[in-house]
C-alpha cells in the first residue's frame, strides 16, 4: 500500500482479484458498492466449440446473466472517478 491516504488499492483487498481481470469494468452501483462487469469465454466439454457469457462481479457473488439485464443494470452504475 503505498497511497497517501491509508486506504488499501482494489487488488490489496480480499476480493481484489476478482476486480483485476483486464476485461471488466469496475463500476460503482446505485448503493456506491463496486462491481465489475466482464465477459468470459466458456468451452464445452469435448468440443472446440466456446461460449461468451456476461458476468457481474459483485463483493460476495459472481453471477452470469443476459444481455438484457446486463445492459440495465451496467445503466444504472456510476464510474468510480
């Protein structure tokens, strides 16, 4: 932790690593808690054949869902600057 402000970085929290992935946004929600907002690749088993899956990444859950509501909630977050 070398900030002016004591206060620990993201990736010196306990779930920092969930917020590093160089492919998600870390927004802030309408309750001012972070969450990221990433798309991950999944492969099926036995095939060569993958899958693009949207994830939100909150402090206790990591969850996927659709399109739909990924754009609804990622409308109603705020940047963290």
């Amino acid at each position: 932790m070398n900030n002016s402000q004591n206060v620990p970085s993201r990736s010196d929290t306990v779930n920092g690593a969930r917020y590093r992935s160089a492919n998600a946004q870390v927004l802030l929600n309408p309750d001012g808690k972070p969450v990221a907002f990433r798309r991950v690749r999944v492969l099926k088993p036995g095939t060569f054949a993958g899958a693009s899956r949207l994830q939100l990444v909150t402090p206790r859950k990591t969850a996927s869902i659709s399109r739909t509501c990924f754009d609804a909630y990622k409308s109603e977050c705020h940047p963290l600057n």
